[in-house]
C-alpha cells in the first residue's frame, strides 16, 4: 500500500516533515517498481 503524510512507517516519525514527505515519495517509487514494503523501507 503506498504511503502518504498521513500514513508512513513508525521508522519516518522523527523526520523533518520535508525529508519525510521526500522519504516517502522515494519508497512509494521503490513499491512502485515492484520491491516488497519491508525492503523499501530498510533501503531508505
């Protein structure tokens, strides 16, 4: 499921809401291009 400002992982919660919403437009590229969730975000 992709994430968004409203739903990302526990992981990005300490992030400046700039690099997190930049985090997140990165992982959903990765789920995207067919890579698992748990890998997308270990690979941030």
């Amino acid at each position: 499921m992709p994430w968004s400002d409203d739903r990302y992982p526990v992981s990005m919660k300490n992030l400046p809401p700039r690099v997190r919403r930049k985090a997140i437009e990165i992982a959903n590229a990765l789920l995207e291009a067919g890579r698992p969730e748990g890998w997308a975000i270990g690979h941030l």
